[in-house]
C-alpha cells in the first residue's frame, strides 16, 4: 500500500504523487482510492486501491534507472515494416504494460516514424500519450523539467535521422 507524499507510476497516465486517499461511494458501497497529481498537464487521478496491483501501479524509477532509460532510447531498434492495425496493437500493448522501457520503444518508434512519413491522427495522440507517460516519470525521478526530457528525445531522434540511409 502507498502513502499520501508517495511518487507512482501510473500506465496510461503516467508518473505522480498520491496528494490523498480519499473514499467515495459507488452503487451504495464504499471504495477507497489514491489521489493522484501528475504534475504534466496538472491532472488529478483516482486510483482504487483494491486494484492497484492489477493495473499495474509501480513506484517510481530511480534517477539512474532514468538515465538507463535515456541511454537505452538511443540504440532500441524499431520495427517499421508492421502494417497500421498491428502497429497500433502492439504499441498499446507496450504502454499498458507500464514498463517504461517499453513505453520508450513505443515513443521512439513513432518519433521516428513522425520524422519520416508522418503519422495518423491515432497515431499522433497515441505518441502525445506515450511521450506524457515517458517523460513524466523521467522528470521526476531526475527532478528535471519537461523541456529538457523532451529535448533530450528529440535530439537523440534528429541525430538518429541524419545517419538513417536516405533509401529509407
């Protein structure tokens, strides 16, 4: 169980800090929940706590895991010869699976691809939600700021593209 002050993980929203655990009523029962602020976007979340584990609420990573995951970013191969359906199907598995590892080759994959052909509008949301969940967790476990994590990916992307064969 996590404690109000305490930094989670959660996948599909991204990094926080439980502010409360508040209880709320629903159907006539009682259910207790973490709330959550992610700082990015300034949103506030419920979590239940019964269900925690079963969506997969983690804590943070540590500042060197971060690091790990930034280093790691640079040399993840992608693979850009799936169709569109199982594509997306994949990466949505990725990020449901709240490794954050996984989530990283979700965003560089659709960075890359953005560069290069450009992507769908569902394509376009699932890379805005990605990088959130990514650089969240990235800006709090160095205690860092957006801009930074974010120019960080994408310096990492354009140098990656200027070594690209131009067949591609």
């Amino acid at each position: 169980m996590y404690s109000i002050g305490d930094s989670i993980v959660y996948p599909l929203h991204g990094a926080g800090v439980i502010e409360a655990i508040e209880e709320r009523e629903v159907s006539g029962l009682m259910y207790r929940y973490y709330a959550m602020r992610i700082p990015l976007g300034d949103m506030k979340v419920l979590i239940p706590i019964d269900g925690a584990d079963k969506i997969g609420v983690r804590n943070l990573i540590s500042a060197k895991e971060a690091d790990e995951v930034l280093e790691t970013f640079k040399t993840v191969e992608i693979d850009a010869n799936l169709n569109w359906n199982k594509r997306y199907r994949e990466n949505m598995v990725r990020i449901k699976s709240g490794n954050i590892f996984e989530v990283a080759s979700v965003v560089k994959s659709l960075m890359m691809r953005d560069k290069a052909k450009g992507l769908s509008t569902g394509e376009r949301k699932m890379l805005s939600n990605a990088k959130q969940i990514l650089i969240s967790e990235i800006v709090m476990s160095k205690n860092t700021t957006y801009e930074v994590v974010d120019k960080a990916l994408k310096d990492i992307i354009e140098e990656q593209m200027l070594q690209r064969p131009k067949a591609e």
